[in-house]
C-alpha cells in the first residue's frame, strides 16, 4: 500500500517496468547431452493508483491523532507470452503455456495514527479478475510502524 500525502486527501499514481532473462541448463541422461538456453521472463507493466481520505487529523490529541481510509486499484499485465524451455526429451519443462497474463486488484485500507508515534495499517485485497488472472482468492495485510 502506498502512503497518504499531507493534504485533506491524496492521490498516488505509479508505473514500473522490468524485463529479465535467466540462463537456464537442462543436463539429459547420457555424456554431451547438456542444453543451454536462456528462460526470458515476460516484460511486465505495473499501473496503481491510490486515492486517501483523511477522516480525522488531531496531531494535538493524545490517543488518536489520525484516522484515513485507502482505497487502491493495481494492475498488472503482460506484453508478451511466457517463454518454455524444455530438454531434448521434452521430460523437463522451465515456463508456463498460460500465455500473457493480465492481474488486476482492488485494495480496501484503514490507516490509523496513534499518539503521533505509532501507525497500524489494515488492509484487505481482492482479485478482480477470473482464471489465469487470478493468483490469490483474497487477502488481509497489517502493518504496525514504530517511530521515536
């Protein structure tokens, strides 16, 4: 989850891109029958956005001083179809068949600040998507920062 600006509400957008390759050997049953190939992950492109309210800011207050709801939507998709490695036998297989992948989750939050010096953060993420899409069937996430 990403943090809340100092204003009344705040907005947060984010994109990343990675591309990897990994060498990848395949040893055959028998002399010289080693393969070397290379497994090249899918290109990836992550959008997010985040929205915050702030319900409730009291920096004076003695328990609670804060007191705001997130809300956050994160997709995911692939540009490209995942690559397969297999030995000559095709007995071992690197990769998947599944094709381009395409994720997107939604994300419920709660971020309290308590005394100015603690922050518990609650979180509940649920897959919008259906198949080959979906990696999880939901999710909770806490936080607790300490600061001095």
């Amino acid at each position: 989850m990403t943090g809340l600006s100092d204003g009344k509400a705040g907005r947060n957008c984010g994109c990343l891109w990675l591309v990897h390759s990994n060498p990848v050997q395949v040893r055959n049953l028998g002399p010289n029958t080693a393969d070397h190939r290379k497994l090249t992950d899918q290109t990836l492109l992550y959008l997010d956005t985040s929205f915050g309210y702030w319900m409730f800011r009291g920096p004076e207050a003695e328990l609670l001083t804060g007191l705001a709801s997130l809300l956050e939507l994160h997709y995911t998709t692939a540009f490209n179809s995942a690559d397969v490695v297999t030995d000559r036998n095709q007995f071992v297989t690197f990769g998947t068949n599944s094709g381009r992948l395409d994720a997107v989750n939604l994300t419920f939050a709660l971020h309290t600040e308590i005394a100015s010096s603690t922050i518990i953060r609650a979180g509940y993420v649920a897959p919008l998507r259906d198949g080959n899409h979906r990696f999880f069937d939901h999710e909770f996430t806490l936080a607790v920062i300490f600061r001095r």
